[in-house]
C-alpha cells in the first residue's frame, strides 16, 4: 500500500479506462495540456494524444451536448465541467436529452458517459465555485449520481462510472482531491449502490455521502468522550441509493443522522431521512435528524465555516436523539411548557 | 434549360458578390484580404426556378439536380403534403393531441432528405415529420410521439435518426458530436441538423456551430427560415442581414437559398453536404421559406399576420413551381401527376385506417427503459403500480 491522493486516484482511474478502452475520450476546459484547474487529467494527453483527450471551447451546453452525439455515434465520452456552478449552462442537455434519451427511444438509443462535476465547498473558493448541486440530479430520472468520500473509491467508482451503460453525473468533492490515504490502485470496482459501513456503532447511525463522510467520521471519533459509539454509513451512490444497508444501519442502532453538506431543503439528506423514517419507524428510538449547510447561497469564504456542517454541529444534533425521551424544545407549539 | 457563360455570376458560390457601388479591389482580391469573403452567403438566396416555374440561367456553382432526381422530389413532396394534410385532418378527428404543420416547406424538408445518404445521420425538430416519413420512416411511427403512445415512435439508431427535438436547438451540439465521432472511427457519416429561424436565437445553435467549426465536424446545419417562431417575426430574432450571415462569425461557409424553390434547396443541399463529407468541416444553409398552416393545430395565425401576406405566398408554392418547370421538361404529364396523386391518396388512407387503430400502451413499460437495468427504487414502484392496475382490474371486474 502506499499513500495516494484523491486527484492522482481519479487520474489514474482516467488513465487506465483510456488504456482499456478505446471508445473512452476524455475532454472538457483546459482538460489536455494543463491537465484541468485541479490536473485530475494531468498527462492524459502526452499519454494517449489529442485525441483521445481535447480541449474544447469554453462552452458547458455544447461540451454535454457534443457528448451526447459522441455516444450516440459508439464513443464513451468523460467530460470534465469545470466546477460546480460552471454546470449549470449545460443543465438543458443534462436533463432534457442525457437523462431521457434511453427512454425517449424505448431503449434504442442511450448515451453513456461521465460527467465529471468538481463539487462542494470547503476550500475558501470564491462565489459560484462551492455549489453543492447533487440535489438537481438526482431528482432527474435517467442519471445516476455518484461521489466518492475515499481514495480507493474515487478509483473504483469511476471506473465503474466509465463502465456504466447509463450517464452518471460524477461528483468529486473538491475539498478532498488532495485528502491522501493508503491505497492500491487499481482498486476492486464495487458496482453501484452498494453503501458501505465506514466504522461500525451500536448507539446511532450517521448516513453521509462525498464531502460530509469525513465529518461524520470526525464526529464519530469526538462522540466516544460524550459516551456514543456512532456507525457511520457512506452513501456512495446517491442515485442509486443502498435503502437496505442504510436501514439495517439504523434498525441496529435506532437512531438516525443525516449529513449532507449541501442546503438542507429539499435536499438529499431530506430525502434519505424521509426514506428512513418511512422504513424504519418501529426500530426508531428518535426521529430521524438533519445536519446539513445553511439554506443560504454559498458564502464568502470567510463565512463559509458557519455554513459547512462540522463536527459540533453533528454532536449537538446527536444529542437531541431522544436519549432522555423529552421532546425538542425547539419544536415545541409556543407557549407550550416542554 | 442551356447553361451560359455569362449566366454563371461568380466562379465561386464562397466569394462575397460585388458591392452595389464600385469598390476598389475586384471581388476576388477582395476576398484574398478579406477572410470573411469565402465564408459569407451570396446576397440574394440562390433561386434556380422562377416563382412561377420557369429556369433561371443556369450556374456553374450550383449544377441542376438530375431530372429523375426531381422527379422523385416532386413524388415525395407530393406524397408529404397529403401527409401533412393528412396529420392536421388527425388532430380534428381527436387522434394526435397537436401537430405541427410544414405546409409550404415541401422543398426544404424533402430537399434535406434527398440531399443525404441513408447512412448519414439526420437531426429533425418537431416540425419535420413530414422530412422523416420522406425519409421512409413508417408514418404512424413518426407520429407516435403526437398520438401520444409513446415519445419517440421509430428506432433512431436502425433509420439514423434522432428522435424529434422539442427542446429547441440542442440538437445542433449534437449533430456535432455524432459527425465528429464517426468521423474519429473513420467513417464518412454527415450529420444534417433541421433548425428553424427562431431556434438559431438559442445559445445550442451557436454552440453546435462553433463545436462542428473547431472539431471541422462534417456536419449541414439547415435553416428553415419559415418567418415565424409561433408568433414573433424574424425582426425579433435576429439584425443580421440574413440568418446564413451567422456562419460567418464561427469560420463556417455559409449559403442562402430560395426555400421555395426545389431545384435550388437540392443544389444547394448537395453541393453543402458534399463540401462536409470532403472533410472540409460544417457549412450553414438558410432556406427562405413560410409556415402556410398556424404553429400547430391550437395556434390562431390570424393574431399575428395578415391573410394577404400568406396568399403572397400561396403565389410561390414549392410544388406547383416544381411541377410547371418538370411539365415543360417533359419529365411530366397529366398520367404521371394523376398517378402521383393517387399514390399519395393511397398513402393517406392507409396512414388514416392504421391511425384509428387504438394503440396498445403498458404502464409496466413505464419502468422498462429509465435506466439499462431498473434501480431497486424503480421495482418497488413498478410493483405498486402492478398492484395498483390488479385493484382496479379487481374492480372493474
């Protein structure tokens, strides 16, 4: 084993998907020679040419859409949107013709391909480069969302991204391309929605997924001073989503966080939550809580840490789980005595 | 119809025509300094037929199309607007929930269909059904997506081409990438995109254009300038000179035609989809052409034009126009029209008795084609349908 990078896992990911498969391009801004603003791409074009890896004009619509008749023609296209918010022109083409293509035509058409989203915030970006936007596609039938919270992961779910016969929006939370950790690449390739148990706990379950595993695994770590021994699940894949490990998880423990770092309304972790009050109610020691970002725009960056969910925020909800069965003094009728 | 020296106006359809008032450098110095000069459209829409049928002199840059290959283009366009009329006499009748008529663009959606190849690949909009069934794609197929059964009726990948496009413009990025793709596993494949005059508004037109210019995509974007986008003119959508104009900005040649003139939209057609296929990357048509019939069948024309000005129009109907000039090349005759007549008859009727047929639709399919393999979110709610429709079958019982 040796330690490695989120960045440097995804480039190789890139890299031996190239190798494999000829169909597989890779293209977006500034992807070829510089190797993109975070090299995820770095040396993909010294090593398989311009074109197999290309820049393209500075355009989000037309690199989607351009995609799209790539894939329609054989190819598997992995385009690269700059960051977050720089998705958004290309939206129409995301929801109107990549999510819908395959069902439009009764199967006889569908468009793999990866579209690489550097995503979430965390990293003192100014405005429009720290969207959380996994909320926007994975409410839009047709795309699976994915997005790695480890190394090895980043590895083995793009791969399988690349793999996949279906588009999948691929989210890589950006305050984590430089996170290291021991890892062997090439890692196994897991097929999607499979969550997984990060660390194992009797007292709670923490459900969490790309930039907010780390939090809650941190949480979960400053939970055993207050006594809590708390599982941590990790998503993986959003769309689609692992119901069952994340129920067994909270049918074990009875109680029931739900990280996201993006706004929290109408959200994914509203949508997990719901998922598992639905599922679990009888096993539920507690309603199922939220921790997320503010239902603010993204701030500043020196505002943004009063908006990222961190371990405080975390412990502080863990602690409104029932542990002395009184009700929330928060959500209590005003007037009412608790 | 004899060709002329002095008819043909210019060597080159690419080399902007002569000023109104002298200019210094000749045309053609002009456009060894003035790069845009190979790229600009000639100034007035190629027209190679008279409104009322007779043969301009010919040209050198765009050769008359066969006989027998105007022949079938009169068959077509014929047989496509009983079609057409044939789809409006639909939606009275309650069968298509809306269609949108191309009445009037004969020449431009058969000139397209003619102009490629049936490996080529073709992008239409929702207005070109009638292209599509010229294409030889089964009528009640092409019409599946207005009835309603389902979105898009026929295979796009076994008749290259894409479903219908809605959205407007999306299709033009594309044609792009599927020209470029082939053209990267080396293979001759043109894309032809359909795009009307108020989609080239959108920021995808400009975007499809530019991608196929930087990756030299072979591929013809095809404007059919109908004058309106439902109801608002072509003075709201562009201060161009002319829609072919906007070629220029992207490095792509471009070219404007008489949409209403068969002869001229094959010419022009054939000679863009030639220049793509040689490697030369995209080329920008815009045919001049008018929308007789409303939007669709719930639009009220009458809002926002005048009748006079659509009965200018009748005066330049592409099939009239096509026939007179076949009949005077004695390409035609009374027998052949009449036996043309009775074809598209046939057709309509056909597609008439096949349309009263009440399709089969499964809400089960519902959940057949969202992903390659359903989520497991997809099954539970695939069963509660199931039991949802076994409940109601139960009660109906």
């Amino acid at each position: 084993m040796v330690a490695t990078t989120m960045a440097k896992a995804l480039n190789a990911a890139l890299a031996d998907a190239l190798a494999d498969d000829e169909r597989v391009l890779v293209f977006g801004e500034d992807v070829g020679k510089l190797g993109g603003v975070f090299r995820i791409t770095d040396g993909l074009q010294a090593r398989f040419g311009e074109k197999r890896c290309f820049d393209t004009p500075l355009a989000e619509a037309g690199i989607v859409g351009f995609a799209v008749g790539l894939a329609m023609s054989g190819l598997r296209p992995v385009v690269e949107m700059q960051f977050d918010a720089f998705a958004y022109p290309a939206f129409e083409q995301i929801a109107s013709h990549v999510a819908k293509l395959r069902n439009r035509t009764r199967g006889a058409l569908s468009v793999p391909m990866v579209i690489r989203v550097p995503y979430a915030g965390g990293i003192g970006g100014v405005e429009h480069h720290c969207d959380s936007s996994e909320a926007y596609y994975a409410h839009t039938p047709g795309l699976k969302v994915v997005t790695p919270a480890t190394v090895a992961d980043a590895y083995s779910l793009l791969r399988e991204a690349i793999a996949d016969p279906d588009p999948v929006v691929f989210l890589e939370p950006k305050k984590l391309y430089f996170s290291s950790a021991e890892a062997d690449l090439p890692a196994a390739t897991e097929p999607f929605g499979r969550a997984v148990v990060r660390r194992p706990g009797t007292d709670a379950t923490l459900v969490a997924y790309g930039p907010a595993v780390p939090v809650a695994l941190d949480a979960a770590e400053a939970a055993r001073e207050e006594g809590w021994d708390l599982e941590v699940v990790d998503v993986r894949t959003i769309v689609p989503l692992d119901d069952a490990t994340i129920t067994a998880s909270v049918r074990r423990t009875g109680r029931c966080v739900v990280i996201s770092e993006a706004q929290g309304f109408a959200g994914v972790g509203a949508e997990i939550a719901a998922r598992v009050q639905e599922r679990c109610f009888h096993a539920l020691h507690a309603p199922v809580l939220r921790v997320s970002g503010l239902d603010i725009p993204y701030p500043a960056p020196m505002l943004e840490h009063t908006h990222l969910p961190g371990v405080d925020r975390v412990l502080d909800t863990v602690a409104r789980l029932q542990w002395d069965d009184r009700p929330d003094a928060r959500w209590l009728p005003q007037g009412s005595a608790a | 119809m004899t060709t002329t020296p002095q008819a043909v106006r210019r060597a080159s359809p690419r080399i902007r025509p002569p000023a109104k008032k002298p200019t210094k450098a000749p045309a053609r110095e002009q456009a060894a300094t003035d790069p845009s000069a190979a790229l600009l459209p000639h100034a007035e829409p190629v027209r190679l037929l008279d409104p009322d049928g007779t043969p301009r002199p010919a040209r050198a840059d765009y050769p008359e199309p066969p006989v027998e290959a105007l022949r079938e283009m009169y068959r077509r366009m014929v047989v496509g607007r009983r079609f057409d009329a044939q789809a409006t006499a639909l939606t009275k009748q309650g069968r298509l929930a809306v269609y949108p008529s191309s009445r009037g663009q004969e020449a431009c959606q058969v000139g397209a269909v003619l102009a490629v190849g049936h490996n080529d690949w073709v992008f239409p909009t929702y207005r070109e059904s009638m292209a599509l069934v010229s294409r030889g794609i089964d009528p009640v197929e092409v019409l599946t997506l207005l009835r309603g059964d389902w979105h898009c009726g026929y295979d796009p990948a076994r008749v290259r081409t894409a479903p219908q496009c809605t959205p407007l413009a999306t299709q033009c990025v594309h044609a792009a990438g599927l020209a470029y793709g082939e053209a990267h596993q080396g293979r001759d494949t043109v894309a032809l995109a359909f795009i009307g005059d108020g989609a080239t508004s959108e920021g995808d037109f400009h975007e499809g254009v530019n991608f196929a210019a930087v990756f030299k995509a072979p591929v013809v974007f095809f404007v059919q300038n109908n004058k309106y986008a439902i109801s608002v003119p072509l003075s709201r959508q562009t201060a161009a000179p002319s829609l072919a104009y906007k070629g220029v900005g992207y490095g792509v040649p471009s070219e404007q035609v008489d949409g209403n003139d068969p002869v001229a939209v094959l010419a022009v057609l054939t000679r863009a989809v030639a220049h793509a296929r040689a490697g030369n990357g995209p080329y920008l048509v815009e045919a001049h052409t008018y929308r007789m019939e409303p939007h669709t069948n719930a639009d009220d024309a009458t809002r926002y034009r005048d009748g006079a000005e659509v009965d200018t129009w009748r005066d330049r109907d592409p099939i009239a126009r096509l026939e007179t000039y076949l009949r005077t090349r004695g390409a035609l005759d009374d027998a052949a029209v009449a036996a043309i007549a009775a074809q598209a008859e046939g057709y309509a009727a056909d597609l008439r008795e096949r349309m009263h047929v009440q399709p089969e639709v499964d809400p089960l399919s519902l959940f057949d084609h969202v992903y390659a393999t359903p989520t497991p979110q997809l099954v539970e709610q695939r069963e509660l349908v199931r039991a949802e429709l076994a409940a109601a079958g139960e009660g109906e019982g």
